[in-house]
C-alpha cells in the first residue's frame, strides 16, 4: 500500500475509526500541531549533549504520541479507543513532567529576564520545541471551545507543564554551553 492513499486529496482526513473530518477541523489543527511538537522535540534529542536529556525526550516523545491518538479520536469513540487498548492523557503523565521541573530547578540553571534563544544549538532547539508546545497548547485549548466538545483538561495541564520544563531546561543547556 503507497503512503499516497489520495483519500485527502479533498480536504478531508481520517481520524480513529474512520472518521473523516475537514483537514482545516480545530481538531486536526491541535494533534497536527502536537505532531510539529513532537518533530521539534526529535530536534533537541538530536542536538542533546547528554544521555539524560536524550532520554527525558524520548519519553516525551512516546508520550506525545499518546497525546495525539487521544486528540485524533472523537469523544464518542473514546470508550472503544480505551477498550482497545490505547492509552489517555491521565495525572500520572503530567506529575513525570513536576518530578523532571524539579530535578532541573534543583540544580539551579542561570537566567536573567526574557530569554533570548540561540545560545547554543541545544537550547535553540528546545526554545523552538517549547514555543511549538505552547501553539500546541492553545490549538487544544480552541478546540475546547464550544460548539465542539469538551476535551480531557488534562491534555492542557500536560503541555502547559510540558512547556515549562522546557524552558528550564534549554536555560540549562545555555548555562552549560556557555
């Protein structure tokens, strides 16, 4: 099977279970950018000086990828998605990214004021995955909004803290790069 199926070729694009909805949906908008997140992260691992921060990334990455199945299935679907297996957004995920906000906070990184990204590689990188996760957030957010329905609120509690660690640690990699 070519990965040129052309069942887009009319705007529309599937979600889990078959269903098709306009590529220009507010739902599509928010995995899509969710999935420029992710690409952004893949960045700041290949840029990633240490094997900690590679690591920390990678789960994030995984993590995201649960983060857009949940977006990509229309809340009538959500019971079957479960049912079948798939993961949700849930505290559990959000409370890895406090213990990792606190790990980088006790080690102190250095800043002053409004950062002003490209220090180094690595911290451009993660300045450009944090900002990428803060569209990501407010496309989740949008698409929150009524008439669509309500979405699992701790999608938004998980990038809004997603976001957070990533400053901290692209203040980090300018410290440590100088």
């Amino acid at each position: 099977m070519s990965i040129a199926t052309k069942t887009g070729d009319h705007g529309t694009t599937g979600l889990m279970y078959n269903r098709r909805v306009s590529k220009a949906d507010a739902r599509v908008e928010a995995y899509g950018s969710v999935d420029e997140l992710n690409a952004s992260l893949g960045l700041a691992k290949a840029t990633s000086t240490g094997s900690l921060g590679f690591e920390k990334i990678t789960q994030i990455q995984r993590d995201l990828v649960i983060l857009m199945g949940e977006l990509a299935t229309l809340p009538v679907d959500l019971e079957r998605y479960m049912k079948g297996g798939f993961s949700v957004v849930s505290p559990v995920l959000t409370a890895k990214l406090d213990e990792w906000v606190r790990e980088v906070e006790a080690r102190n990184p250095s800043f002053k004021g409004w950062a002003t990204p490209g220090a180094t590689l690595h911290a451009a990188s993660l300045d450009l995955a944090r900002t990428s996760c803060r569209r990501a957030e407010r496309r989740v957010c949008t698409m929150s909004l009524p008439p669509s329905e309500p979405t699992n609120p701790e999608i938004i509690v998980y990038l809004n803290r997603l976001s957070d660690l990533l400053w901290l640690m692209a203040r980090e990699a300018e410290g440590v790069g100088g």
